[in-house]
C-alpha cells in the first residue's frame, strides 16, 4: 500500500466551499482506503495500490471536477516526499526563527527548469525571498502579512508564467508531515 497526501488547490475558498466529510466521501468513491483531511483546506491523507503519483492526481482532478462541477488542481506527493519538504530549512537560521516572518511551500506539478529556477529567487526583494527545491518553491515573507506582499504581482514574476501550483504556510506541512508520517 502507498500513503499520500494530496494538496488541492482553491478548497474552501471563495465560492468553492465544501465540507470535510463530503470531500472524505469522494476520495472514498474512488476507492482510496484511511481517508483523513486535514484542515479544511484541502489537504488529503490516503492510501492506495497505485503509485504513481502523477496518474493519482489527473484521477482525483477528474473525479472532483465531475462530482464538484469546477477544477480542482491536485497536486499529490508520498508522505516521505512530505516529511523532507517539511525539514528542509530553504533560508537563514534568523530568517526562519524570526516570529514575523512567515515561509509558505508552493507545491508544483513539475520540477521547474534551472532557468525558471534561478529566475524565481532573482525575483527577491526586501520583503520577499524564493526559494525552489524539486517540485516544491519556498516563499519567505518578511514582517508582513502574506497577503501584503506585492511580489506576485510584479512584472517579473508574471513573467515566468508558473504552472499552477497550491500554497501551505510551512507550519501547516510541518504539522502533517509529524501527524502523518512516512510509513
């Protein structure tokens, strides 16, 4: 058996709201077995046969669109996958201890490029440093609040055209990489 949790993108937001029990309840449908979500943010721990991750989430993509009536992105990693994401520590000692900064991970379907890569942590500023490890970024915040942040906005991150990708603040990986752990 292979264990994973899936990160949806745009659960519980806007006008996309759904019930943790009814989204459980889907990824029962298709068969997935010790379904958990955590938060109600469209995180999903399962277990299944299949593993290969990549076929798992165009499957929950497509369940999801046909259950829900919108696209759901899915971006599905191993639980071991998860637990180095959540240790990797992508910025300084100061920059990760400080208590107003904050890091979030971008989780991304494909690696990116090295030239996307470095183009990404060149798009740093005062307040805002990148960092990208595998199919995942890091997104350090300095003493604001995230939502203040103007850098996804600027022209030079525009340009880079990102594939789609899902964030979690850090805190919240980290905390399910400890409740769920590689098996």
């Amino acid at each position: 058996m292979h264990h994973f949790i899936a990160f949806l993108r745009g659960i519980n937001l806007g006008r996309r709201r759904i019930k943790m029990d009814v989204l459980r309840a889907e990824f029962e449908a298709m068969a997935f077995s010790a379904v958990e979500t955590f938060i109600a943010s469209g995180n999903v721990i399962f277990s299944t046969a299949t593993g290969d991750d990549r076929k798992l989430a165009r499957q929950i993509e497509q369940h999801l669109q046909g259950a829900l009536g919108y696209e759901v992105d899915t971006f599905v990693r191993t639980r071991t996958e998860v637990a180095a994401v959540a240790a990797l520590h992508p910025f300084s000692a100061m920059d990760m201890g400080d208590p107003a900064n904050t890091v979030h991970v971008g989780f991304l379907p494909i690696e990116l490029g090295v030239d996307r890569q470095r183009a990404l942590a060149a798009c740093r500023s005062d307040t805002d440093e990148f960092c990208v490890e595998g199919r995942e970024y890091y997104w350090l915040c300095r003493g604001i609040k995230t939502h203040e942040s103007r850098i996804w906005a600027s022209p030079a991150v525009k340009a880079l055209r990102l594939p789609s990708s899902t964030m979690r603040n850090l805190k919240t990986v980290r905390k399910l990489a400890e409740l769920y752990p590689a098996a």
